[in-house]
C-alpha cells in the first residue's frame, strides 16, 4: 500500500502548511464552546479544509466526518475521519504533542491511518501493510513491545482528573501497579505504544475523530486496542490500548471493575 | 556574550551525540536506586562526561556540579551545573520533552544557561544579554508574555501527586484558578515560560542541577522565578516562576498559605 503512504505524507504536508505557522503563535485561539474550555484555532479550521479537499479529488465517493465541520456523504463504504489538531491544549502550549489525525474506515472498521506532528517532523501511517514511522532517525517499520505486566508498563493517559466515581478508583489501581505514568500525551501517547516506546494508553471520553486514525497505527503494529469493555474501538468512549494481549487483558480486568 | 552561546552551542552538539542515538532505544535504562523508580540511562552518564570536558578546556578554573558525578573543585567563583538529561522520565517514555540543561553560576547567582532538545533541534540559552533560541521556524529573541491574571494563565507543574498536605490543598487552589494546566512537562515547561507560549511553572522537590540553568532562561526574558517564599531559586526546592512579577505574586499568595 505504498499509494496510501504516498497519499498520507501529501495529506501531512497540506495540514502542515495550515497548521506549523500558527504553531507557537498567539492571538489564534478561538473558544468554540461559550461555556467550558475548548480551543480551537484557526489551524484546526484551515487544516480540516485543505485536507477535505485532498481527499474528495482522491475519493470523490467516500464520506468525510471532521472534528469542525461535521460529516459530508459518500456513495462508498469508506469513510474518512479527520482531528486536524488533535491535542490543541498542547498546541496552544507550545508543546509539540498534538498532531494532525486521518483515519479511513471501511464498513465501519478502521483500515489505514495518519498521524503527523510537523514540528517534529514525525509521521505515524498505518496503510494495511503494517505501520511505519517517518521521521528524525529514519523511516522504519513499527511494532510494539513485549512487556507482558503492568508492573513493568508505561502508561499514558490525559489526566486521572477525567475519571469519576468508581471508574477513578480504577483508574488509581492501575496508576498504582504499573511502573510509570505519563499525562496530557493526547495521539501522540497512541504512537509511542506503536513503536515501542509506552506499553499502555488509557482514556476516557474520547471522540470517534480522537481515535480512528490511531486504531490502525496501534493495530498493525501488533498492539490491541478495544473500548473498555472490550468492544472495537471505533466507537471511542472509553478506551484501552495495550502492546499486546496479554497486557490488555490484565489492564481491561482492573479497569472494567470500575 | 555571543561567545557563551557559541559554546553553548557546542555543548549541545557534544551532549547530543550522546543523548540522541540512545533516544528511543530500549535496553539502555539502568536503575540509579535499588528503591524506588529513578531511571538513568547511559545517555546520562556519557553527555556529562563530554560536557565536563568541554568546560574543564574552556574554563580550567571553574567548578563543575553534575548530577551524575557530582563536584569537581574549582578556585574562581564560577561554578557550573549540569543535568545531562532532565526529564528522564519523558526520555524512557519517547517524548521529546527532556533536555540537557547547562547554567554557570558566579558568586551564587544563575547568570547564564542552556537547555538543548536535540530530537527536536532547539536550543535556549542566555548569555547575560538576554534569553535567545535556536531552532525548528528560526531565531529569535525570548520574551515572556503579558499573562497578569491567574484565570488567564497556561500552568505547567510535573504532577499534582508530588504535593503533600496543606501543600496540595494550596496547590489545588491555584490549578481551580488557572486557565489550563498542563503536566509532566519538566524543564521543557520553563523554556516555554520564557518563550511566552505558558504563563506559570510550578514545581516542587527540585534539586539545584534541575533548575539553575533554567533560571536565567526565564529571568533574561523578563519572568520572575523563585522558591515558593520568595527567595533566590538557586537552592532549588519548592519552585514558582512567572511571567511577569504581577502573576507571580498571585500565584505566590495562593500558594505560600499551603
């Protein structure tokens, strides 16, 4: 599936002409909810548009939903996916964590995916082949680690402030065993787990947009990725990814008691 | 002082080739403490050594304080301190927010630093001139920015889990106030006060390698940092710095009750 990655690192570039400017840049922040804390910056608006551009001359007959401006039809069973700043309270930290997202899903299932942190000059691509990282260091193919229990594990997750009443209690029995944690990692925590780097990514109240380009990054790399009670992760919500089985099994065991 | 960030950019280069080829690689992760998670890897002990190196030729007479291999003597008053990797934790996780960080102080007192990210390319330093980086969209000068109120701040702090007590009820107070905290950022945290894209740190049981060279980053692009009390930040410890002196006495006020 070489075209796919071919199509992803032209859908990259496009997001990041939109998106690298405004990076580091004030005055760009909007609030899209009156009420509550939601960033969005022009970036997130520019990037979703020149990506759906890109795709409906690929694809014309595949359906495109985006975080900004909702869903548009297709005749196809494919449907693409779009965060275009995925992690904006990173962005507009300066923090370059956030990352631009494209997913494909095909009769419901997530095939191929994208994520691409342009500061970095990181790509993440999942085409059906397998995943693969482009970069700093070089262009190689990804696979997740065999850290098989949690007191070994890394973990990410954005904060344990998103988790209430029982599902916090959980939550701190997992914190608890494994051999460390990370916060606010947004997809880029995702890409870590698929190269090797954390062990376990756990999250709660997640968007369709925030997950589909991630599940197949995950997925081909060899890790697991299910909602919390073990369901495809499409859906978001609530969801647990892990290296392997074996350490998604011991995760979802603590987690689902809660 | 453009001398002292052409060595600076020296020492970044030297610690760089130790850090970065070891970035991302497992294996190389000892445990400094029997007890306990204090993670050090050979990247660690290899940059001081090439950084000691590089200051004993330039600058024979002055101490040097590292985190690895503690105190080497010196006769002047200039004594330098050393983190080869700060942010260890983020180092084993894959995430490009650690960073090597150099201060000189004279007679006590930071007067000038770098922290280097190599995976990222960026370089902050101060020279005695004034706060400079180097790095992914081009040069420039360091400012922080005009933040004055606490519900207007970004606030960075390693974990809320590290305060204790009276100290954590203060500390919850101050993110209630905040506009957005963000966590386990390390010293990436005060490059991106001095680089006015966040508005507060917070961070406490600091040792001095962890901070000196961090000080003079943010007080050459006009930001206030000082221990929780008000004192020189030199001695580490209990940590506050701001943007500017209006916020960081708000946040002082809020924080010195716990």
């Amino acid at each position: 599936m070489q075209d796919m990655r071919e199509f992803f690192r032209e859908v990259a570039a496009a997001a990041a002409r939109e998106t690298l400017p405004r990076f580091r840049q004030a005055n760009e922040i909007a609030n899209k909810l009156e009420a509550g804390f939601d960033p969005v910056t022009e970036a997130d608006r520019a990037a979703e548009t020149a990506i759906r551009r890109l795709i409906a001359e690929r694809f014309p007959d595949h359906a495109i939903v985006g975080e900004e401006f909702g869903r548009t039809g297709g005749s196809s069973d494919h449907e693409w996916v779009i965060d275009p700043v995925d992690g904006t309270r990173a962005f507009i930290s300066g923090l370059p964590l956030w990352g631009t997202l494209v997913g494909l899903k095909k009769a419901g299932r997530a095939v191929a995916g994208l994520m691409s942190q342009p500061f970095t000059g990181e790509s993440f691509m999942a085409d059906g082949s397998g995943s693969w990282y482009e970069g700093p260091g070089g262009p190689r193919q990804l696979a997740t680690r065999d850290t098989r229990h949690l007191g070994d594990a890394i973990m990410c997750t954005t904060t344990p402030a998103l988790f209430a009443g029982d599902r916090r209690a959980a939550y701190d029995r997992i914190e608890g065993q494994v051999r460390l944690a990370r916060y606010g990692t947004d997809c880029y925590a995702y890409c870590m787990l698929a190269a090797g780097h954390v062990d376990l990514v756990v999250e709660i109240g997640l968007q369709p947009y925030d997950i589909v380009a991630l599940v197949p990054i995950i997925e081909q790399a060899g890790g697991v990725i299910t909602t919390v009670d073990g369901g495809r992760p499409e859906a978001a919500g609530y969801i647990v990814a892990a290296a392997n089985a074996e350490l998604h099994a011991a995760a979802i065991e603590l987690l689902a008691g809660g």
